[in-house]
C-alpha cells in the first residue's frame, strides 16, 4: 500500500506563487499581518464621523475619514485617551492621532490603534487653508481670465443646497421675484460635517451634466470657520475649476470668505445676492427697454425734423423754387450769344461786300471792257485772233469788231500803201 499524496510545500515568497502553487486565503493574511507589523508607529490625520462608546467598556471605536477623498480607516482607541482630550471629540472634527496599523486577519481587514489623540486647532486649519491658497493661486486658479461668463438669462439654474435650508429659499425667491419663470434644478446635500464634500461635489457633477442648466449656485448659509471648511477643500475647489458651467458661490455672508469664493466664476456675497445675480430684473429689463424705445422714438421724430428742415431749404432755394431758371439763364445767354455772332458775321459780310465793291471797280477799271467803254474796239479774225497789225489782215477778209455794247462783222474794202514803197 501506498502512503497519502503529499502535497508540494508552498512558495515562500508572493512572487514566486502560481497557478498550481497558490497561497491560502489564511497565509496571504498571515504575511499581510507580518508586514503590517513591521510598520512604526505613525501620525495620521483625519476627520471623524462615527464615534462608538460603549459604558463599561475602556475601548471606544470610531471611523476616520480623508476629508479630501472617500477613505475611511477603523480606530481602536482607549477611553483614557479620549478623555484626556481638552474638547470632546464629535462627528466631524478633524484630529490627528498616534497610532500603529494593525491587519485583523480574521476578517481581513486593516485598522489602527491609536495611542494618542490630539485636535486640530482653528489656527493650524486657517493656516492649512491659506497655504492651499498660495498653493491654487500659484497654479491660476484665482485668474480673472479662467473664470467664465454668466449667461444673461439662464435656461435653468443648477442649485446646490442644504435640505430644506434657507440658503434655498433666499435663492429661489428672490430669482423669482426679479425673473418669475426661472427654472431650478435643486440638488439638497450636506452642506456641513464629514459628507459634505462628496455629497457637494457629486451634485455639481450631476448638474454640470444636465443640459439646459446654464450655471450652478452653490449656496449655505453662514457658519463658523470649521462649519465653512468644506467649501475650501482642495477637491472641491478642483472640481469646480474644472465644471463647464459657470459656478456661482453663494457661501455665508459677505464677511465669510472660504476659497470657493476666488475660485468660481462669480462670488456672490449672501444666498440672497447669488438669487439676485443670476436672473435679470424683469421690471429693469421693461423699463430699459421703454427708455430705449423713447430714446429711439426722439432720436428717428430729431432725425425726421432734421430731414424736414433740410428739404424745405432745398425746396426754398432758386433753383427748386423755378426748376426752369438756370434754363433761363442759359438760354439768354444763348440768344445773347448768337446775336452776336450774327452781327459778327453781318459785320463781316458787309466788309467783305465793301472789299468785293472796291475789286469789282479795279478790276472793272483794269479790264478790257472799260477800255471799249472808251471807244476803242477789238478786231479779230474769225478765228477769234486778235488783230494786232494792219499786215494780219488781207483784201475782202471778213472780221469780227468788238465794241462795248456787242459786235459786228466787217469786210477789208482796202488796205492802205505803204508809204516807203510809193516813195519808191
């Protein structure tokens, strides 16, 4: 016969554990709870919101809780310790304590045992907050250039709240009573103690989701400085720079300044100025529009008189007055004009009918007629020669005798001896 099967020793080390050679559930606790161990006393701090005290008993448990994020931690802590606290410890305050981590590994879990436990004072808070100041301010988070309009008149308005506070009804009635069909989108959520920040964060989620929500208010009412806290978390503060709609911070009264205020878009002093800002006054918004629609109806009725005015001065002058003036004008200037030139040219005429006289008589006096006027005659053959010599004519010869008043023919009868010949 065989013995039992035994079974392969397990792996010493995590990393060296496999799929055939895994670790039980009880040794990963056991070398969890071994490293844990190792681990020294330590100071952490945090933000209580559960206390349990039992009487009898000299251990009490409360839950700490990261104020920035959802992490809580379970604390095991002696009633001594909580008595020798100079104010009782309540939901909310922020402590630091001493404590050693402990790994429970029958229920696998982790949680501290506080030695000590110490308040943190108002002051150490303040100057927490103001070194997140310097800190967000250096990042740009406090520009004036980052933060974004306000819409003129929203579609719906996002609000942030406390239930059934008076935060909320400072802002919806007085939005109200300037705009009366504004719509809300009302989200109520702690506003103060250890779920305020996530509850106000996951409501501006939500609404920084919804469309037609055109700005987000979030709005509380005053408090002391540990009440206000939340709303100069670094998370919060985060989210808000990052929402894409404008955010209105609405928080305590005007002298309450947490670090929303420089890091929404609009820092409204009271509940009641957030409800003021975010609508317009419909009476200021009829009136401005009545004393445009008169400053337009003055401006057009100055603008028209003007236009009269100038029109009838048109109107007046000669020229509208007798369109057919300046044609007037013109036309006797014309006739004027053409008068002249005809005297010009009758001048001219006349001067050159005097020089064509005075020609006409030189020439007249020049001319071969005159000299016929005188008596003398042109003979000349019939070849209409011009007889110039007794010797051009013969016996009988017909010949044509021009005189002043018309012409005649004659006949040669005879000519005359030559007188050195009968010398002869």
């Amino acid at each position: 016969m065989t013995g039992p099967e035994q079974r392969p020793p397990l792996p010493e080390r995590a990393g060296d554990t496999t799929a055939e050679a895994p670790w039980p559930v009880r040794l990963l606790s056991m070398k969890i709870a071994e490293y844990v161990e190792k681990m020294s006393v330590l100071w952490v701090e945090g933000q209580v919101v559960q206390l349990t005290r039992r009487p009898g008993q000299r251990t009490a448990y409360l839950t700490l809780r990261d104020p920035d994020v959802d992490m809580s931690l379970s604390v095991a802590i002696s009633t001594n310790a909580l008595d020798a606290m100079p104010v009782p410890v309540t939901q909310g305050a922020r402590v630091v304590l001493q404590a050693k981590p402990v790994f429970w590994t029958q229920r696998g879990s982790l949680m501290l045992d506080a030695r000590q436990i110490r308040p943190v004072g108002v002051g150490e808070l303040l100057a927490r907050v103001e070194h997140l100041k310097r800190t967000l301010a250096s990042e740009g988070l406090f520009d004036p250039g980052r933060k974004k309009p306000l819409p003129f008149l929203p579609r719906t308005v996002g609000l942030v709240c406390g239930r059934a506070s008076a935060a909320e009804k400072d802002v919806v009635e007085n939005a109200r009573r300037r705009w009366p069909t504004v719509r809300f989108e009302i989200r109520e959520v702690a506003v103060q103690g250890p779920q305020a920040v996530q509850e106000v964060m996951a409501a501006l989620t939500e609404l920084d989701g919804v469309d037609g929500v055109d700005v987000i208010v979030i709005a509380r009412g005053g408090g002391s400085v540990e009440d206000l806290l939340p709303f100069s978390n670094e998370a919060l503060l985060r989210a808000v720079a990052t929402a894409r709609t404008p955010v209105v911070s609405a928080i305590g009264h005007d002298v309450d300044t947490p670090l929303l205020d420089h890091v929404a878009d609009w820092r409204a002093s009271t509940p009641t100025d957030a409800g003021k800002r975010v609508v317009p006054d419909a009476h200021e918004e009829r009136r401005g529009i009545r004393q445009s629609r008169e400053r337009a109806r003055r401006a057009l009725a100055g603008h028209v008189a003007s236009e009269r005015r100038h029109l009838v001065a048109l109107r007046s002058r000669p020229v509208v007055a007798n369109p057919t003036a300046m044609i007037d004008a013109r036309r006797a200037e014309l006739d004027a004009l053409t008068d002249r030139s005809r005297r010009r040219v009758l001048a001219s005429v006349h001067r050159a009918g005097d020089q064509v006289g005075h020609l006409r008589a030189q020439v007249r006096t020049l001319s071969p007629l005159s000299t016929l006027e005188r008596g003398y005659a042109v003979v000349q053959h019939r070849d209409g020669g011009v007889v110039m010599d007794q010797d051009d004519v013969a016996p009988d010869e017909l010949l044509r005798v021009r005189v002043a008043r018309g012409d005649f023919a004659t006949r040669v009868v005879g000519l005359p001896t030559d007188p050195s010949s009968e010398a002869g």
